[in-house]
C-alpha cells in the first residue's frame, strides 16, 4: 500500500467512526434536536433549513476546491514551474463570490431574527420562577400565588413545572457565571451575577427533562446538572400545595436524634421551613446558602442532580420510600455523600466552595439519613 492511499483510508476511517460515534445517541436524554417543547420546536424549526444551507454551502465550496484541485494540478506531461492561468482581477467572479454569500447570509438572518425575537417574549400570566446557579448546583424560587414574590416555594435542581403550560424563568447567579440548558425544552441561557435573564420553558407532554450547566463555572462544572420535571396539571397543583407547607417535627426516636444533629452541624446553609432560615444575601460569593431541604424527599437527586437519591424498581431495595418498593432510596450514596462530601463530588471545600466534611460519625450519619427521610 502507498503512502498516500494508507494516508486516505486512514483519514476515511476516522470520517466513518466520528459519524458513528455522533449518530449512535438515538434516544440521548438531551438532544436538542428531538425538541419536546414549543420553544426548542423553534429552534429545531430554524435549525434544520439553515442546516440544510450549510450543508448545500459546504458540498459546492468542498466539491468546488476538490474539483480546481483536481483540473489544475500539475501534470507528467506538462513542463515544470510554468504557472496556471492567473484570475486575480476576475471582476465578474469576484463580484459573484461577494454578493452570493451575501444574499444568503441575509436571508438566513431574517428568520434567524425573527427567532430570537419570538424566543424572547415572555408568556403573559404564567407562572414566574427565580433560577439561580450556585457553585454547583441550582435554586429555584417560586411566585405561585402571583404576589411579584418569589418565595412561596424554594427547592433545588429539579425544577417542577406543569405540562402543557408555560412557566416564566429569571435566571441569575449568585457566584461565577452559569448557563441553564435543558436541551428538548428550550436554548441556553446564562446566569450571570448582577443580571436577570428571561427564559420560557414549557413541556408538552408529563416526563423528566435532564440538562445541566453549559458555562464553565470551577470544579465541579461537569457535575452541575438540573431537571425539568413537567407533571400533568393535577399532580402538580398536588406537588405544590405540599411544597408550600413547612416541615413537620419527627416523631421518632432516630428522627429526633437526626434533627438534633441538623441543628448541630446543617443548619447554617440549609434551610428546612418551620425550623430555621437562612439569610440569603444580593451575592452569596462563597457556600452559606445551600438547598433548601424543607422537601427533600420529593426529590429524585441531590448535590447538584449528580446523584439519585430514590432508585426505582429495585428487587433488593433495603429502605423503601413507597410501601410498594418501586421507590427506594438510595442509602449507600447518601450516606457517602453525608460521611465526605469533597470526596464524592469534586468541591473547593476548604475555600467554603460546597458543602465540607462535617466528621460525622456513623451514629450520628444514621440519625440524620432518619431525619432527612421525614422530609416529604
Ligand atoms: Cu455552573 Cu458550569
């Protein structure tokens, strides 16, 4: 085999397995091009005719250089050194190559604009939201009562939203700046510190949306995911009339030994409603306010959405959360996650970045897994 045909086949196979690799995802959980939400449809309605722009640009300007290759190379029969036929001053053609790219270009930004413009409208009367990036992990805050406050339900990472409608977001950050995608529902968008930037998120159909950060933020960037939750109306209006109720005391001994430990070591970030708050400040630069832990245990994940915290239809579930057992909870990870936080979840601890490692012994990790699994 020649150098050369080693070379191209070499070069053909890597073609081969990057289409591969990038096609295999049929049913990827954030593909942005399998939009299930009105506003990632438009998106996806302008991405694939511009797409297919693209394309038609890069087959006549790639076949255009190969083909000039190909008819101009110097040939065995044809003296060395001796120059093609120079077109510089082409007027005609350079006219052309100007005004073609131009026309397309615009072309394209009509639509393009008009997107951008049909994005940014929020939705009169839905339901506002307040979305901040924390190293690393997210806040929610809701306006249900449509007060212009947004402190009727403070949860973390899972966003909960009624299918079917849309929901209103002002997304911030509190630190460093952040990026909120959940790729079938909507397009990116920063949290930026000091800033408030509107994003309508709608779910057509009931179902767990997984996005995450998109702005690199420090070291635990990549593990900074979020989730939509759309529930149908009705469950949600349960979710929510459950969400707004504080905490109720434990009553059993474990429990009560478990809050006695909250209080001792959790409750200077955490905040569980009915027990204590957190003063939250314009710019918490640093860890002092973390989730909001009032309903825990609606939840899927924790510490960022990184882990599960109920694992379902598991035939060996040892702590089930639903008699049936189809919901269980993952105890092993969170008693990991309470043993050395750091060393579960990269976090910048010592610099009060993420939640530290607290020392806890194994009792007193016992105790407040029992305390935490009241929280529902
Ligand atoms: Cu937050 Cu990346």
């Amino acid at each position: 085999m020649s150098d050369r045909v080693r070379r191209a086949s070499g070069a053909l196979v890597a073609v081969v397995v990057s289409l591969a690799a990038a096609g295999c995802a049929s049913d990827a959980p954030q593909d942005t091009l399998e939009p299930e939400g009105p506003a990632a449809r438009t998106i996806d309605n302008l991405i694939m005719p511009i797409f297919g722009i693209a394309g038609i640009v890069f087959v006549f300007v790639l076949g255009g250089v190969l083909w000039l290759g190909w008819k101009f190379k110097a040939r065995d029969d044809e003296p060395e050194g001796d120059l093609p036929e120079q077109v510089h001053g082409n007027t005609k053609l350079e006219i052309g190559w100007t005004i073609v790219p131009a026309i397309i270009l615009a072309g394209v930004s009509v639509f393009t604009v008009a997107t951008i413009f049909d994005l940014a409208e929020a939705e009169e009367g839905a339901m506002e939201v307040e979305v901040f990036g924390q190293q690393w992990w997210w806040e929610y805050r809701y306006d249900t009562d449509g007060d212009g406050e947004t402190d009727d339900i403070v949860t973390a990472n899972e966003l909960v939203i009624p299918a079917g409608e849309p929901v209103n977001l002002s997304i911030t950050s509190r630190d460093v700046i952040h990026s909120f995608w959940a790729p079938k529902l909507n397009g990116k968008k920063d949290a930026v510190p000091g800033r408030d930037h509107p994003l309508t998120l709608e779910a057509d159909e009931p179902g767990r949306y997984l996005g995450q950060c998109t702005e690199f933020c420090g070291l635990s960037h990549a593990n900074m995911n979020l989730v939509v939750e759309a529930l149908d109306p009705e469950e949600f209006d349960a979710w929510r009339e459950n969400q707004v109720t504080d905490a109720e005391e434990p009553t059993d001994e474990a429990a009560m030994a478990g809050l006695t430990t909250f209080e001792q070591f959790c409750t200077t970030c955490h905040q569980v409603d009915g027990l204590n708050e957190v003063e939250v400040g314009e710019a918490d630069l640093i860890a002092g306010v973390a989730p909001n832990l009032t309903h825990f245990m609606t939840r899927q994940t924790f510490a960022g959405a990184m882990f599960d915290l109920m694992v379902t239809d598991d035939p060996e579930c040892t702590s089930p959360v639903t008699p049936s057992a189809d919901q269980c909870l993952n105890r092993p990870q969170l008693e990991a996650w309470l043993r050395n936080p750091p060393a579960e979840k990269p976090m910048a601890a010592d610099a009060e970045r993420g939640m530290p490692e607290l020392g806890l012994n194994e009792d007193q990790i016992d105790d407040l897994v029992a305390y935490l699994i009241t929280l529902d």
